[in-house]
C-alpha cells in the first residue's frame, strides 16, 4: 500500500476558507483608536495669572477668588500659580497692575480730548480730574468687587509714570504746586474708589441688585422715621447722578482750597 499523502497545516486552512470568498474571511479587529490627548497647559506668567484673575472675578467675587481657583481654570495645579505669587494680596497688585493697563490707553485718549477742548488756551485742570474719574469708576464696574480688588494695592509696575507725569504737568501749569497737584488728585481718586466700593455693595453688576436695598422695603422698614425713610431713594439708587454731583463738589472743593495753597 502506498503511504498517506500529509497535507500540512497551511494546506487544511487554504483548503477550508478560499481567499476569494468575502464572506468566508476571519472577522477583522478594529483598529484602535488613539487615545485623546489632554490639552496642553498654557505658559504661565504673572499677567496670565491676573488676566485669569480678572475673568474669574464677576463669577467668584473677591472673596471667592483663590490661587487654586484660577490654577483650575488654566488647567494647572495650584503650586505652579505659587512660584509667581506668594500671597492673594500679591495676586491683587498685578490683577490691579492689568486694570491701570487698560486705563493708560484710557488716558492717553483723555488727554487728547482735554488738549483738543482747551484749543489753544491751557488745558483745563478740572476737565482733566473729572474725565479721569469718570472712565476709572466705569473701569471698576466691569468687575464684581472691582473697586475692592483696586483699592489699596501696590501697581508692580512703573507703566503709569508717564501717564501721572502728564497730569501732574497740567496741574502745576494751572497754578498748583507739584504737592497740591499730588493732594488734589489724591482727594478725587479716594472719591471714586470709595463710591464704587459703596455702589457695588448695592448692584455687584449692572443691572443686578443685592438683596435688602430694595429703596421701597427700606422706606417701609424706616417708616417710623420720616426723614430717614425719605431719603431711601437718594442713598440706594440713581448712581449715576450721584456721582456727578459728588464729583462736581470734589472738584469744587480743590478749586477753591487746594488751589490757593
């Protein structure tokens, strides 16, 4: 007898399954898809930091705002924010140090103005101040706490030496000497930054009201003193107003005191 012919291994598969035939074909595995990649984390520096800041803040308030807090929204962990800043405070100069950034372009474009409405004569002081603290309180009220956040800082620049120099120029070509100048100027600011403090007490932000200054609850509340229940109105509301006649009697007050001396 003749011996069985083996086939192989290859030879019983070729046998079974015909290339040919699509429906015959082992199944395929997927491919796998590679895996997502999380996003890169953005270069930190200090104004990064405070830009962050600065957009968190009409979310969290100044009180909710923390360095871990913005380390969250850029992704990092906290003790990446700590090698630019040691302290919320430090944190609270360049947010403050940003703001008076926007401002210079600001003032640059006031004392533009101020030049072009004084012709040929000298610039006038008082258009100055005014103009001045009427595009720093719009600044502050961009921001929840925005006066907070401004007040009582160190700016961690000198960016606005040239800005301060220009204003302090038209004050002591209007009669001041270089300290009345400072003082005066001094006197205006406080106005503002304490009124805006006052004001987003009652409205954190356009438009939006704390509760309890409701004028009309407040005038019920005090019905059973006139006077006070009668002014509810004056104190809660019409900011705006306000504060033109409180900076019309600053301005005033400079003019007829610091001045002369």
């Amino acid at each position: 007898m003749k011996p069985r012919r083996k086939h192989g291994l290859n030879a019983v598969k070729l046998s079974r399954v015909s290339p040919t035939d699509p429906a015959k074909r082992p199944a395929q595995r997927p491919a796998e898809r590679p895996a997502k990649k999380k996003p890169a984390s953005p270069r930190l520096d200090r104004t990064l930091v405070a830009e962050t800041g600065l957009r968190l803040l009409n979310e969290t308030g100044l009180e909710g705002l923390s360095l871990r807090r913005i380390a969250k929204e850029l992704n990092v962990q906290a003790p990446a924010l700590y090698w630019h800043f040691d302290s919320k405070q430090a944190l609270l100069d360049e947010m403050a140090t940003v703001m008076t950034r926007d401002l210079l372009t600001l003032a640059d474009e006031i004392a533009d103005e101020t030049v072009h409405r004084s012709g040929n004569g000298p610039v006038a002081w008082d258009t100055l101040i005014g103009e001045s603290m009427r595009h720093l309180r719009r600044a502050l009220l961009r921001y929840r706490d925005g006066a907070k956040v401004y007040s009582g800082t160190r700016l961690t620049t000198t960016e606005h030496g040239a800005a301060q120099e220009r204003a302090l120029r038209v004050m002591t070509d209007a009669g001041f000497s270089p300290g009345a100048a400072a003082r005066a100027w001094a006197t205006a600011y406080s106005y503002t930054i304490g009124f805006v403090i006052e004001e987003q007490a009652v409205q954190p932000l356009p438009g939006e009201r704390a509760p309890g200054y409701d004028p009309a609850d407040r005038a019920a509340r005090m019905a059973e003193h006139p006077l006070a229940a009668q002014v509810s109105a004056d104190l809660f509301a019409d900011y705006d107003t306000r504060f033109e006649e409180g900076l019309h009697t600053v301005i005033e007050g400079i003019r007829v005191t610091v001045l002369r001396t």
